[in-house]
C-alpha cells in the first residue's frame, strides 16, 4: 500500500522521534526546483541527498547560479559530518563540497565566455566543463545534459 504523504515542508519542518530530532529544510533552486536537506540533531549529520554528489558526475535539474549559490552557503555552516546522494557515506564540510563547486564553476565559466563569444549550445557541449572529465564517474553519460542545462539558463544573464 503506498501511503501518501499528510505534511509538507514550507521551509522548515522539525520532525521528533522521540529523543531524536531530524531537522528538515527547503532549499533554493539549484539540483532541482525541490531539494531539501535534513540535519540529525543527536549526531551533528547533515544529510544533502543530491545537493552533493561524490564521484558521480552531478546532475543539474534545476538552476546552477541557485546551485553554486547554495554550495557556497552550505560550506559555512557547522556540521560533524555530510552525507552525499552519491558516494562515500559520510564526509567533512566545506571539503566534501570542493569537487562539486570546482565542477559546476567550471561550467559556468566556460559557457559564459562562449556565450559572450557567440558560440552556440552545440559548440558549448563539445568544449564547457571538459576540464573536469577525469575526475567524474559517469560524466560522459550526464556532462553534456548539464551543459545544455546550464546553457538554457545563462544565456539570459
């Protein structure tokens, strides 16, 4: 029987499990238009789904000036420990989130500049991000996706 959920998350949502609160927050726009993290109090943990993938290629769903945004901010914040969407299970804040944003800026930068150039989309999957290749899993199966992604938002900064 699949049970529907009864409560949604406005911003933030503390959930108590009885001697344990699991604190549940919205986030910006940036892997998609609804991503949400989740902070165990007891253990200092902050869960980020796929706000941060390690060692797969991150997949961009939704806005990557909201995701770039966001990763700045989550590197601020004080937690024990982060748990990916993808990879290891638990890592150190703000270095787990290093790889992801070198990435993502990576992409910006360059479609950006061949966008001020007047190259095309075409041009900037061939040449947007490449510089990144060795260091992902999977990034010839998703890398171009999030280059076109990114393209279709930064072309009307």
């Amino acid at each position: 029987e699949i049970v529907l959920p009864t409560v949604a998350v406005e911003d933030s949502l503390t959930l108590d499990l009885g001697g344990r609160s699991l604190v549940c927050e919205t986030q910006r726009t940036a892997h998609t238009d609804n991503d949400l993290t989740i902070t165990d109090t007891a253990t200092d943990t902050l869960f980020l789904g796929d706000l941060l993938f390690s060692v797969h290629v991150p997949t961009l769903d939704g806005s990557i000036k909201g995701w770039l945004t966001l990763l700045d901010e989550l590197s601020r914040r004080q937690a024990a420990r982060v748990v990916p969407g993808h990879g290891p299970h638990a890592m150190e804040l703000p270095e787990a989130l290093e790889p992801e944003q070198h990435y993502l800026a990576a992409i910006a930068a360059d479609v950006r500049k061949l966008i001020k150039d007047g190259k095309t989309l075409e041009d900037a999957t061939k040449i947007a991000g490449f510089s990144e290749r060795d260091a992902w899993k999977l990034f010839d199966q998703y890398h171009v996706r999030n280059v076109t992604a990114a393209f279709a938002e930064l072309e009307w900064e």
